[in-house]
C-alpha cells in the first residue's frame, strides 16, 4: 500500500463561538493557515457536518465548502455517520487517494450547536443528536445521556465499582485541557476534583451519569490534509511537517442497545475497527504511545482501553486511577482533554482526535502535556451508543 501522510492541521477555539455561523466556518477550515500552499491541488474534500441540517437548516455543506473558489468544481462529498463522522472524512480522503484518483485529500468537519445569539437550547441539541439512535433507545429529550448512563449502569454491576470510583477519570482530563489554549474547558471556576464531579448534577434519577462526567456542547471546527508522496510534493510540503496515517479501520454494529446483547461492554464493531487499523499498521498494542479515544461520557475512557488492548475486561477504570493515562503514564490518554473537556462539537470531533495525535508526534503539543519520544498514536471515534467507529494509528514520517 501506497505510504499517506497527514499535515496542515488546523482548528477552532472549542465552545461557545457565538455569530459565527457555519458558512464562515466551513470557510476558515478550508484556509486558515495555508496561504502557503496552493489550495487547488486539493483534489478531495470531505466534510462531515452531522447537524446542520437540524440545527443551521443546511443540508448540502458541500456546496458551502465549493463557495470558496479554491475548491469549487472539485470532487466534495458529505460524510455523515453521527459522532465518528470526522473520523469517517479522514478515511474518505484516505480511501479516495489508494483508489488512485487523488494525491491531495482535504478532510474536515464543523458543528455550530450554540444558536448564533442567545440562549443555548439543550432539549432542542438532545433531540437532534437522538435521530441518531433506535427508536426503542429513545429518551426525550436527552437520548444519548440517557443510553450512556444505562451502558455506565451496566459497566459498574457488573465489574463491581462504585461512582467513587468512576469520579477518578473526569478530573484527569479537565487536568489535561487547563493547558490546551483551545479547548472549550481550558478556563474552570476552580479546579475539577472527584468531590466535584460527584456533587455536580445527577441526570437520571436511578442511574449514575452526572454533569461534569458528560462531553461538552461545543461549536468548533478542524480540519486536515490527507496526501500520498506525490501529494506532498506538489504541495511543497516536507515530510519532516508530516505524519504518516500508518493505518485506519471502520466498522458498525446494530443501532439499537438490545441487539447487542451480553456485548454491550465489549462492542465488536469498535474492536474490528481497532484490528484492522493496527493490522495495516504493523503494530500491536503494547506499540502505542498515547490515545485520544472518544470520552462522550465517563464510561468510555475504562471502555475504550478495553477495546484497545490495555487492560482487560472490567480492568479499564484501574488502567485511569493507577496512573497510566496520565502524561508520564503507561499510555496518556487524552492529553488534549477529551470531549468531556476539550469539547465535542460533533462532527470535528474526529478529525481534532486525528489532528491531536498529529500535533504530538510533531512535538507541537502544549509543553506540559507533551508525550516525549511518541513513536504511535491512535485515535478511537466513536458514532451513536457505540455502533460506528472509526480507529487511526499514526507514526512520524520516515
């Protein structure tokens, strides 16, 4: 297979972005930081943007992206798989340049949840994001919480933990987003403790989610470039500004939580995504030097170290309160802080994962949370009550 590089990342401040609607958004992601290439050798672009159609009525962002004439009469397409879908436009341009019909792909994804003035509508963005579920999954308004809070249930019965226990991972990325200049979080009244997250506010009466346990609301974009050799040299780019996309995998389960069966911790979907992405890698686990992994609610850090082979079923929490997804750790996990900190507007969620991982190997992450001698990161993004994921493993360009 034909090596593909990412380089040229590039994304917003993570939060409340105000009049800043999704046209000019599109806009700055497709040229914030690249008046030094020549914007149309870009071949592909691939735009993720889940809510538009919902909360900006704009169902066509492709067309927003071609007003910008450095892209227009190109091929665009829109790539919509709930949560995983930047992921899923980093794998689109990756696809479409091992097809042979482009050298330079453009990935990129926007979310404006916050209305443009005025007050945030939680139930309407609760309402929304539930059109990505199974109508037997269904909680209005709030849908997704609710799923998450039944999948946290399950995972503290059966492993044995308390929410004492689970209050361990919040404060680790909240930690961790205090020293990332664009994260939505970087700025707390005070610092978040585990005495915090377990006052803060309990959304089901019988089951365990709490507020500061949950992803942030977030406006924002990101964006990447995708490109083979060829790519990079028409584009002038040296690969010492580059890093290779080693690998990628997707893969999708039942929609609904029931077809999951006695599964539901151990998702087989994300797992099948995580082989296939280490296998075309060449990598195993114990090769990985940090993970940005898709934190939507508390529960899915423990998970998702399960999935990725650092711990063992139920063995995911220790993996947080020992020590090792710390900076300094056996694998930091979410050094950026995560959705529950850095911010989770929806649909640049996965390509800020990607650009993450990219900016460390780089050594351009934010000095104290820089994992040193980073030699493999993965990304892990997740769509829906964990049904589509989409799994990256980058190295350093050779």
């Amino acid at each position: 297979m034909k090596k593909l590089y990412l380089t040229k990342y590039a994304q917003s401040s993570f939060g409340k972005l105000g009049n800043y609607p999704i046209e000019h958004m599109l806009r700055d992601a497709g040229s914030k930081d690249l008046e030094d290439v020549d914007r149309t050798k870009v071949e592909h672009v691939a735009v993720a943007g889940l809510l538009a159609p919902l909360l900006s009525d704009q169902s066509l962002s492709a067309g927003l992206v071609a007003l910008d004439p450095a892209y227009a009469g190109k091929s665009i397409k829109g790539v919509v798989n709930a949560c995983d879908s930047g992921g899923l436009a980093v794998v689109d341009c990756a696809t479409q340049i091992l097809a042979g019909v482009a050298h330079v792909g453009l990935a990129l994804g926007c979310e404006k949840m916050h209305p443009l003035e005025g007050k945030l509508d939680s139930q309407k963005i609760g309402l929304a994001l539930g059109t990505a579920a199974h109508k037997d999954d269904l909680f209005p308004p709030f849908t997704f919480p609710h799923a998450f809070a039944v999948i946290m249930d399950r995972y503290l019965k059966t492993y044995g933990y308390s929410e004492e226990d689970f209050a361990a991972v919040p404060p680790l990325f909240y930690a961790n987003a205090a020293h990332n200049p664009l994260a939505h979080m970087c700025k707390t009244k005070e610092p978040v403790t585990p005495k915090l997250v377990l006052g803060s506010n309990r959304l089901f009466p019988d089951l365990p989610l709490k507020l500061f346990e949950c992803s942030q609301i977030s406006d924002g974009w990101a964006r990447i470039l995708v490109c083979d050799d060829e790519g990079l040299a028409r584009l002038g780019i040296p690969k010492q500004k580059a890093t290779e996309l080693a690998g990628f995998g997707a893969a999708v389960d039942g929609l609904s939580l029931a077809s999951r069966g006695d599964k539901l911790l151990r998702p087989e979907g994300a797992q099948k995504a995580f082989q296939r992405a280490m296998s075309m890698a060449g990598a195993r686990p114990a090769d990985i030097s940090l993970q940005e992994v898709h934190d939507c609610f508390s529960v899915m850090g423990p998970l998702s170290v399960e999935i990725t082979g650092f711990a063992d079923a139920g063995r995911g929490l220790p993996f947080f309160t020992d020590g090792h997804a710390s900076v300094g750790g056996k694998c930091p996990i979410n050094t950026s802080g995560g959705l529950i900190a850095k911010g989770h507007p929806i649909s640049a969620t996965g390509v800020a994962m990607v650009g993450w991982i990219h900016q460390q190997l780089l050594g351009r992450a934010p000095a104290p949370v820089q994992v040193n001698n980073a030699r493999l990161g993965t990304t892990l993004n997740i769509g829906g009550p964990i049904c589509s994921t989409v799994v990256t493993a980058q190295r350093p360009a050779a």
